[in-house]
C-alpha cells in the first residue's frame, strides 16, 4: 500500500511514513495511491462486531505492513479502553429514520478522541521500534489540540505544541490544554484565529531546514492515519442499520472537511452511503463552494460552534483531488490560486463533488433554536456543532432512507452556550470533575514564525 500526494510531487511513503509526516514535502495531503473496498459479504460480518474488532477489519488493509497483526490489535484495545461508554460510538434515535452518533465519550468529550487516541498507540509502537525522537506541532481551533495533548501527553519521544487562537477557544477546551502537567506538553495561545494557527503549522513543515532539525510531526487532521481511524465508525453504525443490505445518509458538522472525507472513504470502499451531507455554521464557504465552485475566505466570523470556524478547509483538497482526476499539477495550481485570494472549482469537478456531497447551513439562531428544540422533544442535549448537523439533517434527509448525524461533542464542552440555548447548564463527566481546580500552563504568543520555531527550538526536550 502506497501513499501519494495530493499535489503530485512528493515522493511515494508507506503508511508509517505518511503516518509520522503529516504534510507531504510539495504541500500537499497524503492519500492511498487505492482504496482497498471491502465486500458486501465481509461488511455483514461486521454485523454485531465490538468497535474494536470494526476497527481493525476496516483499517487493517490501508496498513501495508507497518505492524503486526498482534501490534495492531493492541494499539487499537488501548486507544479505546479509556471511552466512557462500552459501545465507543452509541447510537440514539431523535426521531422516525434519524439517528444521533454519539462520539463524545472519549477522554476529552470530541469526536476527535477517536483518531487521536489510536494515532499516539500507532507512534508509540513506531517510534518505540526506531528509537526516533520527534516534535509533534499542531493547531486547534479547540478540541484538536485537548484530543492531540491527551494522546501523547507523558511519551518519552514526543514532543507536542499545540497552536490555538487566544480568546477564542471555550474554557473547557482551554483548561484541558494547559492544565496537563507533562513536561513534553507545550500549549502556545497565539493572537489570531484558527487559521492563522494552521498558517503557521504549515509554514514550519514548509521550512524543510527547521522541519529535519527538530523531527516535525502532523496530527492535524491532514493527517492520513486520523481520516482513516474515523473510517470505522461509519462503518458501526451504518451496519447496525442494516447496511450493506440498505441504504444509510450521514450528515456531519464540518470544518476541515476531515471527518466528512471519512465517510467518503467508507462510501468508496463499498458502504453503500446515500447522501453524505456537508453542515457549516455561518462560516459557510464549504456550503458556497459546494453550491456554486466559488472557494473565496472572506474572513472568520466567531460562532456558538467554534471547531468549525474555519474558511481554509484542509482535507477538502484532498476530495478535489479526486474530483480533478487525481490531477496533483491543478491541484497545486488551485491551491496557488487560494494563496492569492480564492479559485473556481472547474465545472466537471464541481459536478463530481455534487454528486457526492450534499450542503447546508444553520446560522447562530437555528443553532440555538435547535438545542432548545431537541431537549425538548427527545430529551438528548446537543452540543452546538450536533445542533447546527441536527439542522440541516432535517432540512435535507429524505425520509424514507435513515440518516445517521455525527454528534461531535459533549454539551459540557460548550456549557455557556448549551445553557444560554437551553436553559440548562451541562456538567462535565464525573472523570473530568477537577478541570476547573487545576493550575493553567500557556505561553502567549505572536503571529510570528521566527519566534514560534525558536520557541519550539527552545523548549524540546530532545
Ligand atoms: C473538529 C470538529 C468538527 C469539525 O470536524 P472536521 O473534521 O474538521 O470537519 C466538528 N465538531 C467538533 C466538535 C469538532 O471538534
């Protein structure tokens, strides 16, 4: 199993090389070079299946050798020994033929846990064998970066930094960034927003010089090894639905397009996926895109659903990919382009795309409305980002087919914005009780290149 890149010039990795890269060299994401399918007949038996098990029948082809089958078992049984629920990703039902995947009961209450969990299993096992040191860096807009620190706090070979936009991240998510004690954990507040944070990630795997110095790693969700892990959920729950022998939708709330491709990698590795549908809040470019090819940033505008406030959309670049043909040289032109302002999908990829991707938008009012709305009516209290799914869900399913939306996070992780919605103020889990009690440790810092790689320089430990 080869990876290749997006961007057509980097050279060809296995999985532990595009695991442990992140970025590829030309600026571009990793792919596989195929995607492995499963058959109808292998994904029934997954029926009834732990998510341990899914997981490793859904990954286990994309591996290409990198670890034994005894290896890879073990990672996967530490990653999700430490979820509080026994399913990993339950399943509840808000109303006839819609269905809330539950994938907060991970240790930092996000969907992100599910990657990021395995990814630090699969390093450790790695890095372990090699005895490589490495310097993980990485930018939040606020639940990334908790799942990334939470991962790999305490590993000898690690070290992590993690960029987040100062004030702009929900004191929850901040506290489980800077209140870890571990000495390889450094959380940096920077002045900017959440893509001002990714800017800068991708400006030191740029600088090839600073980049070897201190052994940069990836774990943003560029990273391949992340999509793939957030594969196997599509495939749980579509099966306890009755796929392969039906037909399942999925809507998702959507920000770096990370999440949402997963699911287009079940499709195309043969769950028969109905409607994969893309919800944005009012940062909605992914939705304008999709409507009309214009890919124009026009700036972040802060919402109640802070993880998806974001207008440069990473992994969508790898579903342009594949709408161009696999075409890396107009991939790279059209990223040229974005540098410079914005660019038009050309109209045979944007046709391609709208086969496959549905869109909408919730805006802070229909957000609100919805959490209200949804407590009432089914008891289940969402989390903002649920909420803006829940939404367009309901406005673009079709009734006859079941629609499965991703809930992403725990209300508590947005308690003052679950409350003002809903009158109800969301406790954190009784694991988690002391958040509040802990001391906080943040380093504030610049928008300013030279001084974050001197700062990371400075402050690894290897
Ligand atoms: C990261 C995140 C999203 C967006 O996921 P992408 O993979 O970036 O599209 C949505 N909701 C929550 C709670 C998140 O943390």
């Amino acid at each position: 199993m080869k990876y290749i890149s997006t961007r057509g010039t980097a050279p060809e990795l296995t999985f532990q090389d595009a695991m442990l890269t992140g970025l590829a060299r030309d600026g571009g994401l990793y792919v596989p070079a195929e995607i492995p399918t499963l058959s109808a007949e292998e994904i029934r038996a997954l029926g009834g299946l732990s998510y341990e098990e899914t997981c490793f029948r859904v990954m286990w082809p994309f591996l290409g050798g990198t670890f034994t089958e005894e290896e890879f078992r073990g990672c996967i049984a530490r990653a999700y020994a430490g979820f509080g629920h026994a399913a990993r990703a339950p399943l509840v039902q808000l109303a006839p033929n819609h269905f809330l995947l539950e994938l907060f009961h991970g240790p930092t209450l996000a969907f992100k846990d599910f990657a990021m969990q395995l990814i630090g299993q699969l390093f450790q096992c790695a890095l372990s064998k090699t005895g490589q040191k490495i310097t993980i860096v990485g930018a939040t807009s606020g639940d990334t970066g908790s799942a990334a620190i939470e991962a790999f706090r305490g590993l000898d070979n690690v070290d992590v930094f993690i960029l987040f936009p100062h004030g702009r991240v929900s004191d929850v998510q901040r506290r489980q960034m800077t209140t870890p004690e571990d000495a390889n954990v450094h959380a940096l507040a920077v002045d900017g927003d959440f893509d001002t944070c990714q800017a800068r990630v991708k400006d030191m795997f740029n600088d090839f010089a600073f980049r070897d110095e201190v052994g940069l790693a990836g774990v943003n969700s560029i990273n391949w090894a992340r999509v793939l892990a957030q594969v196997v959920y599509y495939f749980t729950s579509a099966v306890s639905l009755g796929a392969p022998d039906r037909e399942i939708s999925f809507t998702v709330p959507t920000g770096n397009f990370g999440d949402i491709f997963a699911g287009y990698i079940a499709k195309k590795m043969g769950l028969p996926i109905g409607k994969l549908v893309v919800a944005t809040n009012q940062n909605d470019i992914l939705h304008r895109c999709l409507t009309t090819g214009e890919y124009k940033p026009d700036g972040v505008v802060p919402s109640i659903s802070p993880s998806m406030d974001i207008q440069v959309s990473s992994n969508f670049e790898r579903a342009l990919f594949d709408a161009l043909g696999r075409d890396g040289k107009a991939v790279a032109q059209l990223m040229d382009e974005l540098k410079a302002g914005g660019f038009t999908v050309p109209q045979g990829a944007l046709q391609a795309l709208q086969e496959l991707f549905t869109s909408g938008r919730c805006s802070e009012e229909e957000t609100r409305a919805t959490i209200a709305r949804l407590r009432e009516t089914t008891g289940e209290l969402l989390c903002p980002h649920s909420a803006v799914a829940v939404k367009v869900a309901e406005e673009l399913r079709d009734p006859a087919t079941p629609m499965i939306t991703l809930a992403t996070a725990h209300p508590a992780k947005f308690p003052d914005a679950v409350e003002a919605a809903s009158g109800i103020r969301p406790g954190l889990p009784p694991r988690m009780a002391d958040l509040f009690d802990k001391e906080e440790r943040v380093t504030r810092v610049a928008d300013d290149l030279a001084a974050i790689e001197a700062l990371v320089r400075d402050r690894r430990r290897a």
